[in-house]
C-alpha cells in the first residue's frame, strides 16, 4: 500500500501545473481558465527512497451554487478523505481570499498533515508578497513556482517527512514504466471513447465500483482523460475516460481542441477502445469517423449501446433495430461486439469486463507458423489469387509478425498482384479459423526474398 498525497486548492491556482512538475510530464491538462479539472487524478511517482500515490483534484469551491462546482467539491472531499498528507496551493498573484481561508479551515478540521503551498513565487524578489498567508496559522508556510521548478524540492523534503512509516509490501519500482508491446499481460488498458454526454464517466464508475469520475448532466464535464486502475480476480485493470468528441466544426474552443486530441492519444496507449453509443438514437457520422480511427489505430473495439433502459420507452426500436444501425454505420468493424447496457442502472454492465478480458485474449493471440502455413494451403487450393497478366500469383508461406493488433506477413512472387479484396478475403478467412473477436487484422504483403538478394 502506498501512501498518498492530495493535491488541494482553489480553481487556477496551478494544482495540475505542480501535479505535472512532480510526476515528470504532462499529464493532466493546464490551461488559465478556472475549472479545467474536475476529476481525481491518480499517479504513482518515486521520491527519493519512497513511492506515493499522488492525487491531482479539481477546483475546491467552499460555498457554490453551481451543480458542477458542487460535484467537483465532493470529489475533493473523497481525496481528502483517502489522502496521508495534502497540500494545500494558493495564488501569490491573486492573494488570500475568503475561499482560501474557507478551504483552510476545513483541511485544519481532517487533523491530517497539511502542506501550505504559495505558487507563482517565480523570483525571491515575490517572496514578500507570501506574507499574508502566515495568518491562516500554520508554522511552515512553502513558497514555489510550479511552473519554473522553484522551491520543488523543498516542497518534497516536507512531504517526506509527514508521510506514515513504510508499509511492509511497499517495494520501491525501479524499471521504466512499460509500453504498450512489453506491458505485462496482468494489466488491460482500457479507453472509453464516444462523443459528448452518452454516459462514459458513468460507466467507468460502475466499472471501477465507486464514483470516481465526476457525472453531471451538462455535455463536456469530463476534459481530461483520467486513468483509473483497479483489479479483479486476479486481473489488473486501467481504465481511462475521455472528453467527448464532437465535430470539428463546432469545436470553436481551443481547450476543447486539446481536450479532444489527448482523448484521440489515449487510443494508441490503451489495448481495448469500449466505444459509447446513446442507443436512443442512431449513430451519427462522427461515431463512425471515431470508429474508423479506432480501427486504424490497430486497437480491440467493443460496441457499448448504453441507455438501453430508456429504449423500452420507444416503441420502435429494439435490439435489432440498434443491431441493424450499428452494423450498417460501421461496416468497417463488422467484427467487434455489441453490448447493450445502462449504465445508471448498472443493466448489462457485468458482461462488459468478461468480454473485455475474452477480446485482449484474441488482441494478444499468437498462431504458430506452421499451423499458418498449413490454413494457408488450403484456401489456396480451394481460392487462390487472381492471376496478374495472365501470370500466377502465388503464396509461398505466412507468419504472424507481431500481435497487438495481430498482423500477418504473406510472402509472394508479385505483391502488387495481391489486390484489396484478397487482402481482405485472407484478413476475413483468419478470423474464421482462429476467432480474432473484437480485434482488427492487419494483413501484410511482402516480396519473398530471391536467391542472392540481400536481406
């Protein structure tokens, strides 16, 4: 178990600016207006000899009215909650508001350690400017510029020394984080991708089993993608939200543009894409440009129709109806499943981990080379290659060349005769001998080396 430290404060204060300092990278995304993170965001960092769970939270607004601010201030209240030590940031530009001193008093009463940070301290010459903070009453007060790495580890010595004694499983890590090629099969990745409001952070909650990403009505609420990891049984989970997508062309907003292409980057680093659907309603031209990316990206896909609660609502349409719709907007991703879930009910939402684990079975399959070679002669001799210019094309043998996505290498006298339909009748007749569920297949055409030829 490691310990944790929870990253606290008023909106814009520069809480993920000094997240991304700690961690080494960006991150969670930092931009100037108020309120761009709204979720709890989780990362394991190395400090010195120990290793903590580091804990980014949106905004904390005391007093709200607004529904948004005020699910986002339970969200901080759950991090303080679970959190060894926090930190408390405040804004050397803007000064000690009542908020902060609202903020304050209530961290004071969760008799847990509390840092108070001052950011924006970019020079000695500002330091005099922290002074009236001191009147909030703790004896260390810790100066810093998250953005230009002042005072960083100082910040770092003082955490150090208020975190509990080592657990006795808490080993430190000291190999790089994986990539997606060599991380271990005991861990699934996991994105939940769709366009704006169809339920994604309400399903990563049921998922998860606790509510860990911010829900609310109003589209957009998620702007971050927000990895959370959990395990069950013996399989390690890490799932990530997205912001949803909308078309290009009503993007106006250039946080929205960044939002949209991190949610578009999550896809590369994930081994299963969980795509969304409102099933009240069809789907619409930008799911299926979603769908085409996820597919050329090379990732596992599963079709979720969620609000499948409401359909019983709407007297035309039922599960061949979605069925029928899904199929023909996607034609691309004929093989990925369907599965019908609300997510607010939690109906259906136990098939989904199962088919999850089934499906990177398939993603991570490898098929022995002479078993290939064998399904290769015979659909050969039952649907050989069409001849080019009257001359034979022919297949001299077939290996699988890596695995996520599972991709085959067919070695031919005359690549150039292997045209897009045959690609796809063998992409088509691999998936039939061998499964592939859920999973694209990339089929590669190569030239069979010659005698003599260098390699």
């Amino acid at each position: 178990m490691y310990p944790t430290v929870a990253i606290v404060g008023r909106p814009n204060v520069g809480k993920s600016t000094l997240f991304n300092r700690l961690l080494g990278r960006r991150k969670a995304i930092v931009h100037d207006r108020p309120g761009v993170t709204r979720d709890r965001n989780y990362e394991i960092i190395t400090w010195g000899d120990r290793e903590m769970i580091l804990v980014d939270t949106g905004g904390f607004e005391p007093d709200t009215d607004d529904d948004l601010f005020k699910s986002m201030r339970d969200q901080v209240h759950l991090a303080m909650e679970e959190a060894d030590v926090l930190i408390l940031v405040m804004d050397r530009q803007v000064g000690l508001t009542p908020a902060d001193e609202q903020a304050a008093q209530i961290l004071r009463s969760t008799q847990k350690p509390v840092l108070l940070v001052v950011n924006k301290v970019d020079t000695h010459l500002h330091e005099p400017d922290t002074s009236e903070f001191w009147k909030l009453g703790w004896p260390d007060l810790i100066p810093l510029s998250a953005e230009h790495a002042r005072g960083i580890s100082h910040l770092m010595e003082e955490v150090l020394a208020r975190l509990p004694p080592p657990h006795p499983c808490e080993g430190r890590r000291t190999e790089p984080e994986p990539d997606l090629e060599a991380v271990s099969p005991s861990e699934i990745r996991i994105a939940i991708l769709g366009r704006p409001n169809v339920g994604k952070s309400t399903l990563a909650n049921r998922l998860i089993g606790e509510n860990r990403h911010l829900v609310h009505d109003s589209p957009g609420t998620t702007m971050d993608a927000v990895d959370s990891t959990f395990t069950v049984g013996h399989r390690n989970f890490r799932i990530v939200d997205t912001a949803g997508i909308r078309r290009r062309s009503r993007v106006k907003d250039q946080l929205e543009v960044f939002a949209v292409s991190r949610a578009i980057r999550t896809i590369e680093r994930c081994h299963v894409t969980l795509f969304m659907l409102d099933a009240t309603r069809p789907p619409a031209t930008q799911d299926s440009r979603l769908v085409r990316l996820v597919v050329e990206r090379g990732r596992a896909l599963i079709f979720i129709a969620n609000r499948w609660d409401l359909v019983r609502d709407l007297p035309h349409r039922d599960s061949t109806v979605v069925d029928r719709e899904i199929r023909d907007t996607f034609p691309h991703a004929a093989w990925a499943p369907i599965l019908y879930t609300s997510a607010l009910t939690a109906k259906g939402c136990h098939r989904v981990l199962p088919e999850v684990e089934q499906i990177f079975e398939s993603f991570n399959q490898r098929i022995p080379t002479p078993i290939l070679n064998r399904f290769l002669r015979e659909i050969e001799a039952t649907n050989p290659p069409p001849q080019r210019y009257h001359h034979p094309v022919r297949i001299h043998f077939v290996t699988q060349s890596r695995i996520r996505p599972p991709t085959f290498a067919f070695f031919t006298n005359t690549p150039e005769g292997i045209k897009t339909p045959y690609r796809r009748f063998l992409a088509n007749q691999l998936r039939q001998s061998f499964g592939f569920r859920g999973t694209p297949i990339r089929v590669d055409i190569r030239r069979k080396r010659r005698l003599g030829e260098p390699s």
